[in-house]
C-alpha cells in the first residue's frame, strides 16, 4: 500500500525484471534431436550467429536449413553470410543451404511442434519456479538436445543431408 496527500500523484519506480527471450532452435532430422539457444532478440546477426553454432556442432557436414518466413532469416547480414561461406561453390557444393517453408505454413516445421512442446510444459511447471530467469533455465532445459518425433519428419526423409 501507499499512502500520500489527496490529489497529489505517487510515483512509484517499478522495476521490470523480466527480459525478452529469443531462442533459436533446429531439429536434426537424422537423430531428431532438437538444438536450443537463446539471444536476446531475433535480428539478422544472432541468426548468422545461430547458423555458424550449428556448424561447431557438425563441422564436416554440409547444412541444409529448413526455416520459416522470419524476415531476419533473409536480412542482409545472412545473405552476407552465405555468399562469404559459399563463394563461387556450386549449389550442390554449399556448405549450408537455406530454403523458406511456403508462407504461414507452420504445418510444414515440425520446429512448431517442439515450440508447442515447450509451450505447454511452462504452466504446468511455472508454480516450481520463484523468478523469471528460473523459467526461462526451465523452458531451456526442457527442449535443449531434447529427441524429438514428429510426422512431419517423414515428408524431409528422402533427404539425406538434411539438419
């Protein structure tokens, strides 16, 4: 409660201690597993960021990504990224290759059903949790290298370089 002179205005500083969180995520189609990793915002840079992790975690293979229509997936710093990574290679040659499911097509990315996944574990455990950053280590940990089925596998399985 606060208490204060009639007809005078209180200001009371509140603080926000929730911070916005992005993740990133792919689903190796080979071994469904599911790699998670946080930034602090969805922009062109943690995407180039995110691509060059995944090959830390694949050095010898060649990458083929799957993504939704996110705009910062085709900004310019990817774009960058991917003509300094593959230049002068053939299509075939390319260390990593990016291609757009159809738009607003999330039935297409089995990504959306792991988001789902995560989604639905928040309520049921948020009671377990005293601050934001404990849930944010919760929803991390609950889908991080999480083995991941989904249907939707099968329409990439003729694929075989798929990540």
């Amino acid at each position: 409660m606060v208490w204060g002179k009639r007809n005078q205005p209180i200001e009371v500083e509140l603080t926000n201690e929730r911070q916005r969180q992005t993740y990133y995520g792919a689903v190796n189609f080979q071994t469904h597993r599911f790699h998670l990793k946080a930034f602090r915002a969805g922009n062109g840079r943690h995407t180039v960021e995110y691509v060059e992790w995944l090959r830390t975690l694949y050095p010898t293979a060649k990458l083929l990504l799957l993504w939704d229509g996110a705009s910062y997936h085709r900004y310019a710093e990817m774009q960058a990224y991917l003509t300094t990574l593959n230049p002068s290679l053939e299509p075939h040659e390319w260390l990593v290759t990016c291609l757009l499911f159809a738009p607003n097509a999330p039935d297409q990315n089995p990504v959306e059903d792991i988001w789902l996944q995560g989604k639905n574990f928040l309520p049921k455990h948020f009671s377990l949790h005293k601050t934001f950053a404990q849930v944010k280590h919760s929803f991390f940990d609950c889908l991080n290298d999480l083995k991941f089925e989904s249907t939707k596998f099968s329409s990439y399985s003729h694929n075989p370089q798929l990540i």
